[in-house]
C-alpha cells in the first residue's frame, strides 16, 4: 500500500487506511465498514486514495476481519489499484457521448435536408406556374 500510495512505510505506520482518503463521506462509508466487520462482515467496496503526489488512487478494498477465539481482532484487507481501468472508462464513456451526439447531429441534418427538399420541390413548381417575367423598354 506504501507502494501504490508514494509514501514509506514509516509514514503509514500505526495510521487508519482511510486516513488516506481525502473525500470525507468516503472516510465515513469507510469507518462504517470497519464497524461491519466488528460483526463479523466481509465487504468489497471501490474507494479513493490520495496519493503522496497529490495524484488519485482508485482501488477496490476487499476487506474480511481477522477473528480469534470468535472475537475481532483486526481487519486483512486487500487493496487493488484500478485508477487505469477507471481512465479507461471515462474515455469509452466520453467516446460514447461523441457518438451519440453524432447521431444526433446526423438526424437533424437529415431531418433538415428534407425540409429543404420539400420547399425545392414547391419552389420549382411554382416557378412552373408563373410565366416569365416581361421587359419594358425605357
């Protein structure tokens, strides 16, 4: 975790996992799985880390408690970086807005060109109806 986050493991000693995080609901979702796991529950939860760089960790957290003689005694925790797999799916969710925002624009240009057909086509019949235009001598 060291590691992933930039820091030694001197600095994240004896420090919470969510001190990590900088997102205050995500620092209180995360504190509320430690209570969970109190009881005895193992959970899986996507979470922000703050990295020593001031840059984004995205992580999934498998967290389980550790029992002894039926009691909590502490929390295995397993932490899996998927910032790149996030990147990757908020560029497929950004090329999915230009192609649908293609769609549009070709539907509205063609809905347009056939407007533009029909007044053509009324334009060139009543220029068929009136009769060419004289000219005076002056």
């Amino acid at each position: 975790m060291a590691e992933m986050l930039g820091y030694t493991i001197d600095e994240m000693m004896d420090q919470p996992l969510f001190a990590f995080m900088d997102d205050e609901a995500q620092r209180a979702a995360a504190a509320a799985d430690v209570e969970r796991r109190r009881d005895g529950f193992a959970e899986q939860h996507d979470f922000k880390f703050r990295r020593k760089d001031g840059g984004d960790l995205w992580s999934i957290v498998s967290a389980a408690p550790i029992l002894e003689d039926g009691r909590y005694a502490g929390t295995l925790a397993v932490v899996t970086d998927i910032s790149e797999r996030n990147l990757l799916e908020q560029e497929l969710r950004q090329a999915q807005k230009m192609e649908a925002f293609g769609q549009l624009a070709g539907g509205v240009a063609h809905d347009f060109n056939n407007l533009l057909t029909v007044i053509s086509g009324y334009s060139e019949m009543m220029l068929e109806t009136l009769s060419p235009p004289t000219q005076t001598e002056t």
